[in-house]
C-alpha cells in the first residue's frame, strides 16, 4: 500500500475537517494516509514535518494552506523537496497565489477545490490532462465545481485523537459538520472565489447519519454546522430539523440576515438548535452597500430580534476598519450595537478588517495603501482574522483589553489601512462597547467579575495609548501558553462535548 501525508503547517487547536475530507478521497484510491498537524499543544518545526513524511515513507506528501504564516510554509515545501519528497500545495491559499507556490519547489499546485484533482493526481492520470493544477512547466483551465454528493463522508480516523482531546474527553473539530459548500454572497471582504459562488449541497441524510455515527462512536452530543450559509434552501432546512430532531443533540449555524424567517427559526430551535451566528458585520447603511453584503440595516436588525423571540441565542459578526469609514460610520455602528442588546448574545471579537489575497477589497486598495503581497513580508506572518489566537504566547502580542473587548490591532497599528486620530477615538469607544456587552455574556450572573474584568480593560486601553508596547513586552516576559479567554467563549457558546446552557 503507498503512503500519502497530509500536513496542516499552520497551528490549530482542532482537527481540521479539510484533511479528513481529502483523507477520505485518498483512503478510496488504496492510499494509507497520514496526517502531520501543527498545534499549539506541540508546535512542530520544519524538521519534524520532513522527519515525519521519512518516518511513513510518503509517496506524496499534501500541504494544506492558508494565508497565514506562508513564509513557514514555503520553508517546509523546500525542505520536503531537498529530501526528494513529491509535494503537492493546495487551500485558499495557493488558489489564490499558485505561482508563489511553485517558486518555493512544489512540484503541483491544486487550484479551486482538491478532491477530485488529488484522486486524478494519485491515479496516475497525465498531468497535463487533469484539470485545476499549475505546475512549473503549465497550468491548466481551472476544474468545474464539483458534485460533492459524490464524495466520501470526511473520515476522522486520520486523525490522533489525542492531539486535539479536550475537557470532557471532546475531541475538538470532530464536532464541526459540513451540510454543504459555498455562499451566494459576493461580499468584497471575503475570498469566496476560492469555492465559488454557487451553493452546493450535501445529501441531508447521509450528513445527519454522520452526526448519529459521531454521537455514538465518540460521545458527541453538541454539533457546529460549520456552512458559510446553512439557511440558503428552506426547504432543506426544514427536512435538516425533521431528521435531526430523533438524535437528541443540540447544534447551532451560521446565516445571512435576509435568509432566515420566524418560522424557520422556531423549527431550528425545536430541532435542538440553540445558537445563530448571523453575519452582519456592519450597522452603517453606507458601509452595508459598498462590501456588497445585499442585506439592508432593517433585515440585520430583524434577523436576531426574530431568533431571540424564539429562544436562540444569537452571535453577531462585526466588522469596522474599513478604508472609507469615518467617525460617523462608527457610531452608526454602536447605535446598532444598543439596538439589539438585549437580542445578541455575543459580539464578534475579532472585527479589524483583514483583506485577504483573493478578495476584491485586496485587489482595489492593496496598490493604494503599498501593502501589495504583505504575506511574504516577515512582519506579517502571524496575522489572521484574530491576532492573538494565532500566536503561541498570546499576551506577548495582545493587550488585555484586545482578548477581552475587542482584537484592534489592525486598526490601531494601522498595518493595512491608515486612520485619523477622531476615527481611532470613534473605534475605541466601539471597542469598549462591544467588550460591555461580551462581558455579561462570558460572566453570567456574575456582576462583580463583569465589572472587574471591564475595569481591568479600561485600565490597559488607557495604558496601552501612553505605552504602545508596555503591556505585551511584560506579557511576552512573565507569561507563556494560551490565553483562557477563548476557553470561556467557546464554553458559554456552546462548542463542547455537551452543550449546557449558560442561564
């Protein structure tokens, strides 16, 4: 049997459904597969991820990657090559830059989605014939979107369980679902083209005999249906609450505001539904028309008061930063922040706009601001969408009141955008904000600890303008390891084991 190792560089704290998905594919072309994952539990070095494909003698060996940390990526493409590894790149990632990959020394890059491409790649079929590839000597017209009905289920037996084990005996990421694939949305802060436009749908049945085989191998009672949009087909959503309901668990997804109706919502809840991400991201007409969102003010405020009259507990995504915003835009922001109080259950933390290669927002202000391919510099490498998560010692790179409130660093950084002194002013009000409202959430029924907490991340907002680095310098030198903050969100939303209701 040959040997196939798929590597994840960029760390994670849970297994990532895109290996077991392309894992699957491989096991069905007689392939044994391996996984090699970089986490924060075990960081991994260039070395490791070479000593592990000679370790199970890989006949290929796969890289999955994002736009984060790239350059560590590349280091390990070359070191894979130098010890006469075939390396294959693919994920949003080399998508968007294929020949960025190509230079490092892979020898193909899969452009678009990879699973039918890799089984044509392993199967022995020419290169030149498979479509969706580039290598160093051609590229070929970009693969047709799949019917993904006629891929395998994700396995997560390539997975070590124990890498990813947490409280409870929860094996994080195996509860993140999959009931389909692609948005509608052409919002021009998001790298859709990566899987395109058009939504394709997994057969329900076989997805909630997945989440039954789930419960009863691994104990799993609580589900995230990671969709972009899970609500695009009411009717499938429907038959969704139909099926599920027997099971007994309790899960919760992500939707558009203008997607959702009353009715949708209760049979949601009814089914075991207990939380609704809505991505919103901004409350200000203006800003709503110029990302492309096709959602009015009206329906981002209708969609969560709906699902909190029945009983959801509703996340909203924000988003500010944005190149043309001015004060006034911020304050629109926070007007709809109190509109919906008592609606929302949590605000998104991690709001700072990131422009990402393949979005159009890159593309038009990229050459305006100079920061044209900012992930090949070295300053760059350990932004994402939230700074601090990424980092191995998160309170060496972020403030107290930036894992409590809100993550700002782009903004007050300014690392792709430049702000006036007044829209700095306006944003940190809406930091503050946000983190009074977060705060009631984190702390149920602990009004002392809420007040403290705020208290503490006035005191560090206040610090940190005097002393920029003060904070994170003490931080880097008298602390090493996660930051709990992430630990009490996910617990509060839900994203556990079991799911317990914080009331």
């Amino acid at each position: 049997m040959r040997n196939f190792l798929l590597i994840y560089p960029t760390q994670i704290t849970e297994a990532p459904m895109t290996l077991a998905m392309l894992g699957a594919v491989l096991e069905q072309e007689g392939y044994r597969v391996h996984t090699c994952i970089n986490t924060f539990a075990q960081p991994l070095t260039v070395e490791d991820f070479v000593l592990e494909a000679r370790a199970v003698k890989a006949d290929y060996v796969g890289i999955s990657m994002l736009t984060f940390r790239v350059l560590f990526a590349y280091d390990i493409v070359r070191a894979l090559k130098e010890a006469g590894f075939t390396v294959i790149l693919g994920g949003p990632h080399p998508t968007d830059c294929p020949t960025e990959g190509i230079k490092a020394g892979a020898d193909i890059v899969v452009i678009g989605e990879g699973e039918e491409t890799l089984r044509e790649i392993v199967s022995g079929k020419p290169l030149r014939e498979i479509n969706g590839i580039m290598t160093k000597d051609f590229k070929t017209e970009r693969r047709k979107r799949l019917d993904i009905n006629t891929l395998p289920l994700p396995d997560v037996s390539v997975f070590n369980e124990k890498d990813f084990l947490g409280e409870e005996g929860f094996v994080k990421g195996f509860h993140r679902i999959y009931t389909s694939r692609g948005c509608p949305g052409i919002c021009t802060f998001c790298d859709w083209k990566v899987f395109g436009q058009k939504f394709k749908e997994y057969d329900i049945k076989a997805v909630v005999d997945e989440i039954k085989r789930r419960r009863d191998k691994y104990g799993l009672r609580s589900f995230s249906i990671a969709d972009d949009c899970f609500t695009v087909n009411p009717e499938r959503v429907f038959e969704f609450c139909r099926l599920i309901k027997p099971l007994d668990v309790q899960w919760r997804a992500n939707s558009r505001a203008n997607l959702v109706t009353k009715a949708m919502l209760s049979a949601m809840k009814d089914a075991g539904c207990h939380s609704i991400a809505f991505g919103l991201e901004s409350g200000d007409p203006e800003t709503l028309q110029k990302i492309a969102k096709d959602v009015t003010l009206a329906e981002n405020i209708r969609a969560p008061k709906l699902a909190h009259e029945v009983g959801l507990e509703v996340y909203g995504c924000l988003m500010t930063g944005f190149p043309w915003e001015t004060p006034a835009h911020v304050e629109n922001q926070i007007k709809f922040i109190h509109e919906l109080w008592d609606d929302v259950s949590l605000f998104q933390v991690s709001g700072s706009l990131m422009p990402f290669p393949g979005a159009p927002i890159y593309r038009t202000y990229a050459p305006i601001y100079g920061f044209e391919e900012y992930w090949l510099r070295p300053e760059y490498q350990n932004f994402g969408i939230q700074v601090y998560q990424n980092a191995p010692n998160p309170l060496a790179v972020s403030t107290f009141y930036q894992r409590y409130l809100f993550d700002d660093t782009y903004i007050r950084d300014e690392y792709f955008f430049t702000y006036t002194p007044e829209y700095k002013k306006a944003v940190r009000g809406l930091v503050r904000e946000i983190g009074r409202h977060n705060l009631r959430f984190m702390f149920q029924g602990q009004p002392r600890k809420q007040k403290l907490y705020l208290a503490l991340a006035e005191v560090s907002l206040a610090v940190s303008r005097v002393f920029p680095k003060l904070e994170k310098r003490l931080g880097g030198l008298l602390f090493h390891g996660r930051s709990q903050v992430e630990r009490i969100r996910d617990k509060r939303r839900g994203i556990a084991k079991s799911y317990t209701n914080p009331n």
